[in-house]
C-alpha cells in the first residue's frame, strides 16, 4: 500500500497504545499503590506475550496485510510496552531507597520477559 497508508496505521497504534497504557496504569495505581510499579510489569509481561502472539500470526498466515503488523505490532505494542517506563520505574524505586524492591522489580521483569519469549509454545524466537 501507499506511505501514508502505513505511517496512519502506526499513528492510529500508537495513539491506541499509549491511551491503553496511560489508563491501566491510572487504575492499577488506584487499586494497588505505588510501592511497586504493578502496571509496568503487567502491561510489559502481557505486551510481551502479545508481541509473540501476533508474531506467531503473521508468520504463520500467507497475505498477513502489512498495514495490520505495523498497526498492531510497531504502533500500539509500540507505544504499549515501553522498556523506558520499566527503566524510569525501577529507578524511581531505587531513588526511593528501597533497595531490595527494584533488584526485585528488575529480577522479575526480566525472568518474566524471558520465559514470554522463550517459552517452546509461545516463542517468538523457535527452533524449526
């Protein structure tokens, strides 16, 4: 399809994304604190998950519409799953001096991340 076609399915993602992301943060806030930053690890766990998910899909179907990958996968996942909020997050605690909770907050985000993106049924990286 044509440039625009492209570039208005990333924006419509990404707007989408963010708004999403904004929201179940604002609600997970009200329903359990702040002590811990439970909707980045939320949003980015089940975002990693997605990503294999729709990367499983658009390998796996012939014709997969390329306006459908970019809107889905690079604009709303995108903007989405942000490692930078995980990064601001894990600092914030950090900078809080709670210690022991952002070595915990990095521990499981990344041995959460790894068993979204390494699991044999769910992998987006797979042996053929």
């Amino acid at each position: 399809m044509s440039d625009i076609t492209n570039v208005l399915a990333i924006a419509l993602g990404a707007v989408t994304g963010a708004l999403s992301r904004f929201y179940l943060t604002e609600w997970s806030k009200s329903r359990f604190g702040t002590k811990f930053p439970y909707a980045t690890f939320g949003i980015n766990l089940s975002g990693c998950l997605a990503m294999g998910f729709f990367f499983t899909i658009s390998e796996g179907i012939s014709g997969y519409p390329t306006e459908l990958d970019l809107l889905i996968r690079t604009g709303f996942l995108g903007s989405h799953i942000t490692f930078s909020t995980y990064g601001f997050d894990t600092l914030t605690v950090w900078r809080n001096k709670i210690m022991w909770r952002s070595k915990q907050v990095a521990a499981t985000m990344f041995y959460w991340a790894g068993i979204a993106a390494w699991h044999p049924d769910w992998s987006i990286i797979s042996e053929s």
